[in-house]
C-alpha cells in the first residue's frame, strides 16, 4: 500500500517517460475533466485522492501496469464523486472507540436545501431513545452546530457529558425568559430553563437502520 503522494510522484514520473511530450492539461482533458485539474490535483491537493476511474484511465494513458495508480491506503471512505463533501462526526467521548470516520453527502443535497457552510455540519449518535421513541438509541444524526435556537421549533442535540441525547424543543418566541418546553406538545412535554439545555445543534436529518446485513 502506497500514499496519495506517492501516486502524485508515479504521475509525475510516468509524464516525464513519455516518448511523446504530454502535459497535464491534455491528460485532464482525456480523462473527460477541465483542463486545470490534474495540475489541481499535482500541486494543491485537491481533489484529495482521484476517483477510482480517472486513476485507471491514467495507467492506460501513461503506459502503467494495472494498478500502479490504484494502491492507496485509505484512511476514510473515498467520495463517490469531486462534489462530495465529508461530514465528521462530532467530538465526543460517546464517539470513542466505534466506526466514527467521516460520512460523505452529495453537495447538491446541501444545496437542494439552503446549507450554505457545510463546514457547521456534525454527525452525532444517540446514546438514548427518547421518551416519544421518534429517536432510538443508536440513530444517527447530521445537525447544524450553529443552529441553537429553539424558537423554531425541532429536534435537537443535546450534550448529556456521557452520552447525546436527541430531542424535539420548543421555545415561545414572546419572551427572551419564556422557558423551553422538552415534548411533541404543551401536555405530554415539561418546560425547562433555557440555559440548563447544552445545545449541540439543530437535527437536520435523522439515519435508521432498519434491518440488518445478512
């Protein structure tokens, strides 16, 4: 297994051997992307690792063996596409210690949907089911950590210190004193002081397996 910058050099190095004068931008322009994007790729590191068709295209066009460009060592999931964008899981100590790597979301997803800072995204598990079961423990979360207030009624992070906990919050938007109300309604809910909630984020999607891998 080999490194991204290793697969830079073999890149490198290939163009140089070539019998005939090749440079980056025809070799962007025959792997079906823009003129600028292997030059990108070389010396800004981006995209962070080449998608697995381009990199076959590459060992054909350079006159590699199969698989020259292809063993790198990944240390999360690589995106389906350039437009991928990787969303972390928040740092958490219920977070230690299980399959907590980045997830990667289409960004016209976040588009489709006013997100404009990706970067303020988390992915979160719940450590608990909530008392309405709308949320089980183990679910998963991507909320929005700049996104506090429960004026807008909705489903919320909050940071219970040993575990997160996922739950629907409303606050009367009248009064900068009006207390929180924790429930689906005024009757099954109770109010609770603003400033005894930790906050996290505002829950914008909410992931259930609901079935099992053979």
């Amino acid at each position: 297994m080999i490194t991204e910058n290793a697969i830079r050099q073999r890149i490198v190095d290939a163009i140089e051997r070539q019998p005939v004068k090749t440079n980056l931008k025809q070799l962007s322009l025959m792997v079906g992307r823009n003129h600028a994007y292997l030059h990108q790729y070389l010396n800004r590191g981006s995209p962070r690792t080449l998608p697995e068709g381009i990199r076959h295209r590459l060992e054909q066009l350079l006159h590699l063996d199969p698989g020259e460009l292809s063993s790198i060592r990944h240390e999360y999931p690589m995106p389906v596409s350039d437009d991928a964008v990787a969303i972390p899981f928040l740092e958490h100590g219920s977070h230690k210690g299980g399959p907590f790597k980045p997830w990667f979301f289409p960004r016209p997803l976040f588009d489709q949907f006013g997100i404009r800072d990706p970067n303020q995204l988390k992915l979160a598990q719940s450590g608990d089911t909530s008392p309405d079961q709308m949320i089980n423990a183990g679910d998963m979360v991507l909320m929005d950590c700049a996104d506090h207030d429960a004026t807008m009624a909705g489903f919320f992070a909050i940071d219970m210190g040993a575990i997160i906990r996922i739950r629907y919050l409303e606050k009367a938007p009248s009064s900068a004193d009006a207390p929180l109300i924790m429930g689906h309604d005024h009757v099954n809910g109770y109010s609770i002081k603003d400033d005894s909630i930790p906050i996290i984020g505002r829950v914008l999607f909410h992931f259930r397996m609901i079935g099992r891998p053979s």
